[in-house]
C-alpha cells in the first residue's frame, strides 16, 4: 500500500488517467473509475469556469479531472464512504489541486439541515456531475463486496430523491449532468422534468451497430427549451480498441457535443 494513502482495509492501487496526468489512488477491489468518469468528466464545456460539485465522487476521479482540463473550474468532491473520501483528500493533494478542489463527505440523500452541516450549499454550483449507483435496491441483490455494493446499489425510489438533491445545490440556470444505463433514461427524464428543461440526451454504444449501454443526460435548472436527443458515440472499434474519439475522451482531450 502507497505510503500516503489512508487505511481501507484494502490493497489501494496507484493508477494513471488522462494519459498519465491525473494520478489516483482507489481501492484495488471494488468500485474503480473508468469509462463512466472518463465520459461524465467530458461532459463539461471546454471551456467551463464556475463552482463545479461531483456527487458521488468515490476517489475523485471525475472531478479531479475536471479540475485538470478546466483551470478557471473550482470542484467540492462529495461522497459517503468515508474511506473513499480518505482517499479522495489524498488524491486532491497528489495532484497539487487544493486551491481549488475540496472533498466533503457526506450523504446526498440526506436531510437537507444534514447536507447543510456537511457544508454542502444550497444553490452554490453552475454545475452538478454525477454518477448514481445503477441498480435499484428493491429489484437487485446487492454484491458482498461492500465498497462494490455502495457504489451501484441505490436506495429503493432514490433516483429521484438523488436528481432533486443535485438539483437543490444548483444555481438557476445551472447545468446538471447524469451517466446512466441506458435502459434506466426513462426514469432519469422523469426525475428530471420537474426541475430541469432543455434536456438533452447522448446515447452511448460499445460498437457501431450495437444497442446503447449507457446515456449521459444533461439539463439546466429552470431551462424551458424542449428535449433532445443527441447524436450517440462509439467506444470501440470492432477489434476492441478504443474510436479515436473514445480514445481522446480518456485522455481528457475532447469533450462531448450537446
């Protein structure tokens, strides 16, 4: 185990993102930042300034690699787990970004005086990214790995409860961006309409000619503008390598159109 990453209870593996400039420390098992962070980090404009939150953040990855593409961008990291916030501390300082990103752990899910206390704002952010736990509690047994388990396994009904957290923390006219399975974007349009208009969604393929698998869907707090659907991206080339495209994405070198 690194010598400056926190006692989890788990071997923590030091990996490299963005083509090696993002350095992270997760746990060697369990829940692991990939293609999903990689997708939801590029959802952001390129050219975004402005307070930033990444719900559920785990290690950080997600908006730690915001912080690196954007450097007008300021990032609150919030997660539940405290060893995965440990985790996330270490990170914002190993990458020398505690100017401008700073880790609360505390639950989304939670009464809003419970988030307050935690210190997450009410109305403070232009800009919510989130990664939700994929599976219902009521439908899916959740894993014996209890880190894996956290990380995808949502609360019976909390898809909504979770989308008007975000929601509450968000400016007027600030931006929430959701990565989902693809078959959930039904539920997440529903969570949505309430709070959120100009809607869009961004279809996600493993391969051309594939189904989707995952959907970004992005909307403005109090927008009025109708949906959309967006045209989709491809992640592999039938050899299994990554598209050119899929391949810049990682490397935090693109960004997704809306």
């Amino acid at each position: 185990m690194p010598s400056d990453a926190p006692d989890i209870g788990d071997e923590v593996s030091t990996d490299l993102l963005l083509g090696g400039r993002l350095r992270l420390l997760q746990p060697a098992r369990g829940h692991r930042a990939g293609t999903d962070a990689a997708l939801l980090a590029a959802a952001a404009p390129a050219d975004f300034a402005g307070e930033a939150v990444d719900i559920g953040a785990a290690t950080g990855a997600v908006g730690l690699a915001l912080a690196l593409r954007a450097p007008a961008a300021r990032v609150r990291l919030v997660e539940l787990d405290a060893r995965l916030a440990g985790l996330a501390h270490r990170n914002v300082a190993l990458n020398g970004l505690e100017a401008r990103v700073t880790v609360t752990q505390g639950d989304i899910l939670a009464r809003f005086a419970a988030r307050r206390a935690a210190g997450l704002a009410q109305e403070s952010a232009d800009l919510a990214l989130t990664n939700p736990p994929y599976l219902d509690a009521s439908t899916h047994r959740a894993s014996p790995d209890v880190a894996r388990s956290g990380a995808h396994v949502m609360p019976a009904e909390g898809l909504e409860a979770w989308i008007k957290a975000a929601a509450g923390l968000l400016r007027v006219r600030g931006a929430l961006v959701v990565v989902h399975r693809a078959d959930a974007l039904p539920a997440v349009l529903r969570a949505m309409g309430p709070r959120f208009g100009d809607v869009a969604a961004l279809p996600v393929h493993p391969r051309a000619g594939e189904p989707a698998s995952r959907v970004l869907v992005r909307g403005l707090k109090g927008g009025r503008g109708p949906f959309r659907l967006c045209a989709g991206i491809v992640l592999h080339q039938d050899g299994g390598a990554f598209t050119p495209f899929a391949e810049a994405l990682h490397r935090g070198k693109a960004v997704l159109a809306w």
